[in-house]
C-alpha cells in the first residue's frame, strides 16, 4: 500500500511525519493499546523532547520511529519515505541508513574496545575494515574521547560510555539521533555531560528526538511533546488536529 503526502504542518522540511499512528500489542487474547491517533511532525534540525510517566508509550513511539517496529495504523513518513508498511529487511535498511540510537543501558559490548563498538553500524553496513577504524576513531574524538578509543566499557565511567554510544549512533552519519532515556543511569554531573553534546549536535543541524520523564532534561530540548496512555496532548503539538 502506497499512501500519498499529506497536508505538512511543518513544512516540506518535515523529517518525521506521523499521521494517526495507533499500536496495539496482542499477547494471547490481550490487548494493549500503547499508542492512540498519534499525529506528530518534526522538522529536520528540530530538537524534541517526548515526556511521559513510566508506561505511556514512550519506547513504542521511539521504536516506531526508529524503524525497530511499525504501527498497528496511521502511516509513518521518514525523509518522505512510506516506512509503515515496510517488511523487516526494508526496515533494517531504512535504520541502517538513518538512524542513529542512543539506549538507557548504553546497550554496548563489554569484550570490545570502545573503536570496535563504534564500528559496529559500519559492519553492518559493509564497509572496509581500515577506513571503519578511522570513522571509529573520529567519532570517538567528537565526543570528547580520543584519549579513550582502546578502552574497554568496563574501564570508562557511565558519563564516557553514553558518549561511546553517541559515537555509535553518529557513526553512520545518521539523519535522525533517537535517545531513550540517555541519562536515566547517569549522576547528575554526567548527565550534563550527555546533555551538552546533544546540544553541539542540535548546533550542528542534526535532528534529534530525546525520550525522558524527566522535566529538567526535557527542558534542554527546542520543543517539548507530552505522552499520556499512548496519546499526545494536544497543547503539545505543532499541527495537532
Ligand atoms: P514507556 O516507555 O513510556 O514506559 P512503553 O512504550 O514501553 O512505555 O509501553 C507502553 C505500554 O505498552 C505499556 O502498557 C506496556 O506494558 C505495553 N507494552 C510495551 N511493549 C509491549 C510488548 N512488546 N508487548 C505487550 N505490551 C507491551
Ligand atoms: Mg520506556
């Protein structure tokens, strides 16, 4: 099923473009409902926070627009491309070559040096082994680590190995850098740490979609979402209907 542009609140430099998107999860002859005619653009260089309380839907949006799963409903546009109705090779491809994820639990290799969990997207996306290394490594010294690429995770502190992850999702060059809960494990003074290089990156025109419950941290966000029971509230919205 193809579907044709919609009507743009945010313009034609709208990256992200959620049209009445609903997800239901089925277990059994259960159902949850975790996301409700859920209507959303972002424009590309936009710098978003999604807040919500634990079990709102946050990690379901974020998985929807990550292209980690698509919606039960609605449609999902990404840099003009029709992502909901896409199988999982197509998806894994989309992913690969737009996005760039920044997990709660860092979610790296424990064996591997930081350059060799750096490379990992740029595996997948088949690219030679030298000029991997050399990505690595220049990631790794935009987060402020040049000093630390051999280090292995278990030898960095929290605030260095979210900015490892950073390197990871920047890596592939990524149009779009989703964060779920990046500092939820963090102290106070890492957290500013993560904060502030999401900042450059907003400065440096990447777009950014940082999901989080916490007030502070959504505050250093451009724009702020709310999500309650698996819908947006409508103050929140640009081109809400
Ligand atoms: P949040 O990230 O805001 O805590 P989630 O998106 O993880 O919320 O979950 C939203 C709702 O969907 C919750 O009620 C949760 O229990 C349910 N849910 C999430 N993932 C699944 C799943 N894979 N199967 C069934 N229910 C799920
Ligand atoms: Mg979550």
């Amino acid at each position: 099923m193809t579907t044709a542009p919609l009507p743009d609140p945010a313009g034609d430099s709208a990256l992200l473009r959620l049209d009445d998107v609903g997800k239901t999860y089925r277990s059994g002859n259960l159902e949850v409902e975790a996301l409700r005619h859920v209507t959303l653009s972002v424009a590309a260089g936009d710098y978003v926070a999604v807040m919500g309380p634990s079990g709102s839907g946050k990690s379901t949006l974020m998985h929807i627009l990550g292209c980690l799963d698509v919606p039960t409903t609605g449609t999902y546009l990404l840099a003009g491309e029709d992502v909901s109705t896409m199988r999982e090779d197509q998806l894994a491809d989309v992913r690969n070559r737009r996005v760039g994820f920044v997990f709660q639990q860092f979610n790296l290799l424990p064996t591997m040096p930081a350059w060799r969990n750096v490379e990992l997207p740029l595996v997948y996306a088949g690219m030679h082994r030298a000029e991997r290394r050399e990505r690595a490594v220049e990631a790794l010294a935009r987060v402020g680590l040049a000093d630390r690429v051999d280090h292995r995770p278990g030898e960095l502190s929290g605030g260095q190995q979210q900015r490892v992850s950073v390197a990871r999702a920047l890596v592939t060059e990524p149009t779009l850098i989703l964060a779920d809960e990046p500092t939820g494990n963090l102290d106070s003074h890492s957290t500013e740490d993560v904060l502030s290089l999401f900042h450059e990156l907003h400065d440096q025109g990447r777009t950014i979609v940082l999901i989080t419950h916490e007030h502070d941290v959504a505050a250093q966000a451009r724009r702020q979402v709310q999500i309650r029971d698996g819908r947006l509230l409508d103050a929140t919205l640009a081109g809400a209907r």
